[in-house]
C-alpha cells in the first residue's frame, strides 16, 4: 500500500467550537443542548457567539441579534457576554497547549496557530495522533472541545480546521491540497473579502483553483501590486509564513452601543465612566500601564469624533484615567446625539509611574448630586425587564448564602428569578426573589467554573 507523502512542515490551526456560547452551555448545565445566542440584547444588538444547535436555525456570529432570534424562534437563550469569563478561560486553554507547543501565534480568544518542531517530516497520521492529544487535553483541563485543521501552511491549516468542525480533526496532505483548493469558493482564501470576491465574480472566477490559474498579471489588474501577488501564490498553494507569537497589543479599549442616543451631559458622563472602567478593567489584565487616553464618540448619523490627550506618566490609575477621558468630553447638546461610547487607553509600558499631584490628574468631583459611576443612562443594547427597572439584569452572575452561585433567568415586577448551577453541580433549580432581597448579592462569573 502506498503512504501518503510526509510534508516537510506542518502547521496546526486550533479553533474552539462555538467558544463564547460553549463556556455558557459550561458553566450554565440547564443550557446544554439549547439554542444560545450570545451578545446584545437590544435592537442595535450583534451576536457575538451562537451554540451549534441555535445554527442549525441560520444563527450566527456577527448577525443582528433581532435576526437572529427571528430565525431560532421562543426557543433561543439570549445572554450577554462574559468578556472576562472569556478571557480565563481562554488562558486556561492556550496555557494548556504551551506544555506540549511552546510557541503559539494567537488570533484571538479561541482560536490560534502552531509549528510544533516535533512534526517536521512527519507523515499525517502521527499529525492526526498529536492533534488529537491536543484537543484531549483540552477537553480535559477545560469540558472544552476545540477542533484541528493541519496542514502545510497557514492558509491550509486555517481552511482544514473549518473543515474539521465540529469537534473534529482534518489532516490535508500535499496531494488533496491542489483538489480541495480547486473547489474551494475564492471566498475562502485568506484575505478575499466581499469586494474582491464581486470583482473576481464578474470575471467567472469563483473557486480557489480558477483564481491559481489565472495569470499574475490578471491578478495585478484586478487586486492590485500590493496584495494581488501575495494572494495568487496561497491559491496556489504556496505558503511559508513562520509561526510566531504575536505582538504585544498597542492599546486596550472599551465600547457600547447605546439602545438610546445619549442627549444630555450628565449621561455622557456616566457612559465615559463606564467605557473607561471596563477598558481599565482589560489594561489590569493585560498587566501593563497607560499613557495615552482616546475619547470616541459615533453619533446618529454615524459620523465618529475622536479626541486624545497624553499624560506625562503612564498609570494604571483608575480614577487618572477615567478622569482624563472625562475632560474630553463634549456637551451632546453642541455636538449632537450620540449613540456610541467608546475609551481607547494606549501608550502601553509595563512601567507604571506615580504622580506627583494625582488629585490633580483626577480633575474636578463630579456635580453634587452627580456620580458618574451611577448616573442613569439609556443602557446597553439589552431588553428592559417588563414592570418597572430592576437591580438585576438577566444573564448576571449572583451568589446566595444558603444556595450558592447562580444566574439571573429573568426579573422584573419586583421579583428575580434564579437558576444556581456552576460547571460541576449539572442542571440546577431556579428559585424566585423579591427584587429586594438583600441575601442576594452579585458575584464573579469565575466562580460558574467551579
């Protein structure tokens, strides 16, 4: 019987399956096997993770939340994102894989590349044996399931890994590369967007290998001299960039899309407040300081203002930070309505550098009776309860003494509604609280992985 051919590389491609709705179905048992959407809950609402069994329904990342409830139906579980839950166990999950593949090049939370140097010349079935202990040490350290696309380079891996959901592994050889690429959608390739698929559309290119063929002078005309060359050599197959770890991030930041244009001072105050607290949030993650404060303001028509402002130190000062945003701010009354807040913090050292006068930096208090931590404002894009505001908002993590941890199902008309569950207990019971309830309290989403 003849071998496949080894390949002299071999690059891996990870990706964990449905990541964001995965670490909910996780930590949350009563929603295994359910249709989650994650991600804004209001009209202006995206979806930032589906479940596999919401896409059965059409459902996916990057689509209105309105659209994508439409098509799950009264069956789907909308929550809001756990950004930070994310982000442990994202750690927990990449930490997992650096004991047997020192050099990752992440691409994001879930999903990253590898060159393991034990691979060089290996023939595809130990490259199928060694992704399989990846995704079982996975799965072990973490409930998770990831899949693995393998390959000669970034391109194939990347293409293999899709191929391989879910919870699977693909294996593509130097010989099924050339007829995999061949009936690929050109859309597919690394770096074909909807603009450049129309223009190769027009032309009746529209696989992968009808691109390879065509000459390079064609692709020059029709993508241009910087990025056409690049991409007619991955259509053919041709792919030798390294694996590496990729650069410190230039700045951390901190958005929201408003379910109501902002029109008054006092609540573009509170959102800067709020913009700048979670992009804090993130630079305490990150590890390093900030120098360099970056207000961004979209208002209705969608026109987007920016002001910066550089301190003499970097920091990781809260309140120097938040403060520093605040005095950039303009009166929606003179600028307009604004329906997106967001805080950029750059200028990133892993030296922070105290200041002489932080009272100073800090700026002025707020007016009485105005605290920009509590003010309200339109909120997020998420549903109100019916019945009256609540202290509660569904999806949020609490804890109960007599209980444990749980997640608010729903609330509204001076009630809250509880499911206690964590990743170890399995479906939980839901018990329902006046809203009032002072034995209640929130809690950190870490402790649902318990």
């Amino acid at each position: 019987m003849t071998r496949p051919p080894t390949s002299r590389r071999w690059v891996l491609h990870l990706d964990m399956d449905a990541f964001f709705a995965s670490v909910e179905q996780l930590t949350r048992p009563t929603l295994r096997g359910r249709p989650v959407l994650v991600g804004g809950l209001g009209g202006r609402g995206v979806v930032a993770g589906a479940s596999y069994e919401a896409r059965v329904f059409g459902a996916r990342s990057a689509m209105p939340m309105h659209q994508a409830r439409r098509l799950v139906g009264l069956g789907a579980v909308v929550l809001p994102p756990r950004g930070g839950l994310y982000s442990s166990v994202s750690k927990t999950v990449f930490d997992t894989l650096r004991t047997r593949v020192p050099v990752l090049e992440m691409l994001s939370l879930d999903e990253a590349f590898a060159e393991p140097g034990e691979l060089v010349g290996a023939d595809p079935d130990r490259v199928l044996a060694f992704a399989e202990e990846l995704r079982s040490l996975i799965r072990e350290r973490t409930g998770l399931v990831a899949s693995i696309g393998a390959g000669s380079g970034k391109q194939i891996a990347k293409i293999a890994s899709g191929l391989a959901k879910p919870d699977g592994v693909r294996v593509v050889t130097a010989d099924e590369q050339r007829g995999l690429f061949e009936a690929l959608p050109v859309r597919k390739l690394w770096g074909i967007g909807p603009v450049a698929e129309a223009r190769l559309r027009r032309l009746g290119i529209e696989t992968i290998g009808q691109f390879a063929a065509t000459s390079e002078t064609e692709v020059v005309t029709l993508l241009g001299a910087t990025i056409g060359p690049g991409l007619h050599r991955l259509a053919r197959g041709i792919d030798d960039r390294p694996v590496a770890e990729r650069a410190d991030a230039k700045q951390v930041s901190a958005e929201t899309t408003f379910a109501e244009d902002l029109v008054t001072l006092d609540q573009l105050r509170a959102a800067v407040a709020q913009a700048g607290a979670s992009a804090h949030a993130r630079l305490e993650r990150d590890g390093r300081a900030a120098r360099t404060v970056v207000l961004k303001l979209k208002k209705t028509d969608m026109t987007i203002v920016t002001r910066s402002a550089t301190l003499p130190y970097a920091t990781t000062d809260r309140e120097t930070l938040v403060a520093t945003a605040q005095r950039q701010l303009i009166d929606p009354r003179e600028l307009g309505a604004i329906r997106l807040v967001g805080v950029s913090l750059g200028g990133l050292t892993e030296t922070a550098q105290g200041s002489l006068f932080p009272d100073l930096d800090r700026g002025e208090p707020a007016p009485e009776g105005v605290n920009p931590d509590t003010s309200p404002i339109p909120g997020p894009a998420r549903s109100t309860p019916a019945g009256g505001a609540s202290r509660w908002r569904p999806g949020q993590d609490v804890r109960h003494p007599e209980h444990g941890h749980g997640w608010v199902q729903g609330c509204g008309h001076g009630v809250v509604t509880v499911r206690f569950e964590t990743r170890s207990t399995g479906p939980g019971s839901a018990r329902t609280f006046p809203d009032s309830d002072e034995d209640l309290e929130t809690a950190d989403p870490a402790a649902s992985l318990c």
